[in-house]
C-alpha cells in the first residue's frame, strides 16, 4: 500500500461524513467497493423486481402449527443474500463452499488463509476481489479503526467481572452515537439514499471493532494498555496485535481463517436474524448488530464455543489427560443423563459434520497435529455422534463450528474462555453488516410475522374438526 494512499484515506476520514467518498479517483487508481456497490445496487433492484414478478406468487410450502411451537424450524420467511446454507453441504458464501473461498479469496504475503477484507467484499459484491482492492479495504478499516473517547471509557468503567460479551455489545450500542445513517435521517434523507449511510456506519462498524475487542480483553485479562492500530497491517494482523498476539505469525493466520469461516450462516440464525429484524426498523446498524451480539451471547449460539472449552476442561479433570474411550463416553452419557447438550454437537439447519469444524480440523493437522487437547477434541469427534444417535433425540449428531475452535485458540495461548465469543463477534459483524446495506438497498420493509396464541390455535383448529 502506498503511503500517498494512506494519507489519502487519512484526509478523507478527517473530513465530514457526507464528503467520505472512498473513491479510486481520491485514493487509488483502483476501484473501491462503494463504487463497485454503487454500480451493482440499481441492477440489483431490478432483479428483485424480476423475480418477484415471475416467482412473487409461488408457495414456499405449508406451515403447520408444530412449526409455529417448534421454533420456526424449516419455514421459508427470510431473503438473505450473502449465503445459503445446506443441510448436507454446509455452507456457502455467495455460492462458494468454505474450500472454495479459501482458495479463491486473496491471501497476505506469503499467508495461506483468506483475508476476511476478500470475503467481505464477497459477501457484498458476490465477487471474488483482487488483491488490491483488498489491500485497499484494509488500509480503510485501519483508517477507520480509531473509537471515540466516550466509548473508551465506558469499557474502561465496566467491572472486570462483566461478561465480555456484555462490554462489547454495550460499547457497539454506544458507537450509534456517531452514526450516518441516524443523522441523514433526522434529516430527512430520502429513502434511495438509505444505503449510502449504512454503507458508511456498517464500514465504521467492522474497522472499529478490534479497537473494542482489545481494550475489553486488555482490561478484563491484562492492565488495560493498548498497542496502536498499525496503518498498513490488515485487520487480523491488527486484531491479533490488539489482543497481544501480534507476533505469532501463526495466530494471525488463524484469525484470517476464523473471521472468514465465522461471519455468516445464512439469515436465520439468532445472531443474524436479530440484525436484520432491528435494522428492519431503521435502527442504524450499531444498534441492529449489538442485538445481534446479545443473541450471539447465548449458550446455544455464540456462547457454545466457550461452553465446549468448559466442558472438555471438566472433563479432563474428571477422567484425566488420556482418558480411554469407555471413561470418554462415560463422561458424555454423564451430561446428557444430568439433563444438558454436550456443547458443539448439533445444529438447528445442518446435519452432517459443519464444514467450518472440518476447515479448523485441518488447520490444527497442518499446525498442531501432536497438542493433547486437540487428540482429545477428534476422541470426543469419533465417541459423541454415536452417543447422540442412541440417546436418539438431536437431529444432527455431528459437531458444529463450535467444538473445534476453542482449542485451536487455547494452543496459541488464548485461553481466557469467557472472550471467544468476542471474536465471534467480531467476525459476525462482516455476514450482518453486508446484508444490513442490501436490506435498505433493496428497500426492505418492516419485519412483521403474525403470531397467535394457544387459545386462538385452538379456536381455529377445533371448530373445523
Ligand atoms: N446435546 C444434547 N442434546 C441435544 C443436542 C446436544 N448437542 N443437540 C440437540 N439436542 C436435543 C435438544 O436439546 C432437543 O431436546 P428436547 O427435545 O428435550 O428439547 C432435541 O435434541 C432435539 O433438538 P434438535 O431439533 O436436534 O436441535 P435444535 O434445532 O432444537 O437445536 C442446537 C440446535 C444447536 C441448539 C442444539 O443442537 C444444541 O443445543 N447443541 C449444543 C449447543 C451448541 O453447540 N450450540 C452451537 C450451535 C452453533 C452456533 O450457533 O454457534
């Protein structure tokens, strides 16, 4: 990256909201994503439109009223653009499997992971960027990266003893302080217009989130100094640098391959699904994704990856380092007869191993194929779907995304548990944050399901038995 360019994105963040236009005419010779939105979106719109003149009457299917109770599985209510999720397949980012992306997408020098900043822009784009416009991409987020002195000190007033999950999404609310799309529209922007501020809040979102995840981390684990935002790094080397990590060039690897493989599931799940029903309201996107990260908080969601580090510590210091796999099972059967999951193993929409598990499989055989805690993590892999399949109640017996990552983090010596799903969080910003600019590009209305209650369902089932 030239240091004209970063000077350029440097003036251009100085300058007022509405001037901010990362153009390749001011920065670079090459073309900047908004650009390349700019030109996608009225084509776009005209696809929607296509499709819902040819298909906008055709059924999705019936809905019973097992599924209203059954918490929504398998109805077909919600247009998500950035990928589709297969039960069998797993996912895929805007029609690329997880190996696809990964070769597909730019890496750093010398790297061979994605850089999220490529899958990004495919998540927004539905194109695989080159390296410049990459490169571009994460001289921008760390233009942007800086948060504001109110937000550093409401993390900073926060007691050690609040989750960090709790911290974060208090200090993305707080970001909505400074948002575009909020201003533009107090006043009075025109609804076509919407997308450009959302564009705007949604890049300022993803760039300053490692700025909050590593003071959260500095001040709950460390004491509360930070290195600063490096220019010309991109942001996982930043992020990393953040939480002290910087130099393990391994660990910056892993969290390019974690961001990528972490930031969308398709629209459904909790953590998504809550950004685009608050952004349906017009909230801007700082407060849509802090609702999200408060879903990403729960156990069954986010939460799980620090839940199975939990629950494989319990374990080895129940039956031991090398526990033979009778005592193995033992152990699990012991969870589920005490009436709990076994953390990582099931899925509401998947039903074969999750592709995100294998990916970070096959990172931990090239990097730390001999670690006792990752032996331990492929026992577990060959003792609980069998377990699970007799006990005969979870549809899916196979591990998700969640039972691998712990151990890949505890390895490089990331072992405060309590913060994992922070990084979850961070990586969950790229899959809501592209979908939020489509939401309000394409004009997306108000989130409105009809509900009932158990008295009505029986009033209008009962009368035509
Ligand atoms: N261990 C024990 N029981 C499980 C189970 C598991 N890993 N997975 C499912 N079950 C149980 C359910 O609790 C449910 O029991 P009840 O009928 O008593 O309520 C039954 O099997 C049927 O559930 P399901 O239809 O297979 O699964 P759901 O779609 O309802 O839930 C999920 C999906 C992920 C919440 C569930 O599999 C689970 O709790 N897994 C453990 C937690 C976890 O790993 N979550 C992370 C998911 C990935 C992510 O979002 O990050």
């Amino acid at each position: 990256m030239l240091s004209s360019t970063r000077s350029a994105l440097r003036a251009q963040l100085r300058a007022p909201l509405a001037a901010r236009q990362f153009s390749a005419s001011s920065a670079t010779q090459v073309q900047s994503l908004k650009e390349r939105l700019a030109e996608l979106i009225p084509k776009e719109i005209e696809n929607v439109k296509s499709v819902r003149q040819q298909f906008g009457a055709k059924s999705f299917g019936e809905m019973t009223v097992d599924q209203a109770y059954g918490g929504m599985r398998g109805i077909k209510g919600l247009i998500w653009e950035g990928s589709v999720l297969d039960a069998d397949e797993g996912i895929r980012f805007r029609g690329l499997t997880i190996p696809e992306a990964q070769a597909a997408l730019p890496k750093a020098p010398g790297g061979s992971e994605p850089l999220p900043e490529g899958l990004f822009w495919l998540l927004v784009t539905g194109e695989v960027p080159t390296q410049e416009q990459v490169e571009g991409l994460s001289a921008e987020w760390a233009a942007r990266a800086e948060i504001p002195d109110f937000v550093k000190e409401l993390i900073d007033r926060c007691p050690n003893t609040l989750h960090p999950m709790s911290q974060f999404s208090l200090a993305v609310t707080a970001l909505n302080h400074d948002s575009a799309f909020a201003k533009a529209y107090s006043q009075g922007v025109h609804k076509r217009d919407y997308w450009q501020t959302t564009y705007e809040d949604s890049m300022d979102l993803i760039a300053k989130l490692p700025a909050i995840a590593g003071r959260i981390f500095r001040n709950v684990y460390g004491d509360g100094k930070l290195p600063a935002i490096d220019p010309k790094a991109d942001y996982s080397a930043n992020l990393s640098t953040l939480l002290g990590f910087g130099d393990n060039k391994e660990f910056i690897e892993l969290m390019r391959l974690y961001i990528t493989i972490h930031s969308d599931h398709e629209g459904g799940n909790v953590s998504a699904h809550t950004g685009h029903l608050v952004g349906s309201a017009l909230s801007d996107p700082f407060l849509s994704f802090a609702a999200s990260l408060n879903g990403l908080a729960g156990p069954l969601h986010g939460l799980a990856n620090q839940e199975v580090l939990r629950w494989l510590q319990k374990m080895r210091a129940n039956i031991g380092e090398n526990p033979s796999d009778e005592k193995l099972a033992e152990y699990v059967w012991s969870t589920l007869k005490a009436g709990q999951v076994v953390p990582g193993y099931g899925h509401a929409v998947l039903r074969k191993t999750d592709p995100r598990y294998t990916a970070q499989r096959e990172f931990a055989l090239r990097h730390l194929p001999e670690d006792p805690f990752f032996k331990l993590v492929g026992q577990v892999y060959k003792i609980v779907p069998n377990i699970l399949l007799e006990a005969g109640k979870a549809k899916n017996p196979w591990p998700n995304v969640d039972a691998h990552s712990g151990v890949l983090l505890t390895y490089y010596g990331l072992n405060q548990q309590d913060f994992y799903t922070v990084l979850f969080g961070v990586s969950r910003a790229f899959g809501v944050a592209s979908q939020l600019i489509w939401d309000r590009a394409l004009g997306m209305p108000l989130e409105r399901p009809k509900s009932y209650s158990t008295e009505a369902i029986k009033k209008m089932f009962s009368a035509k038995l």
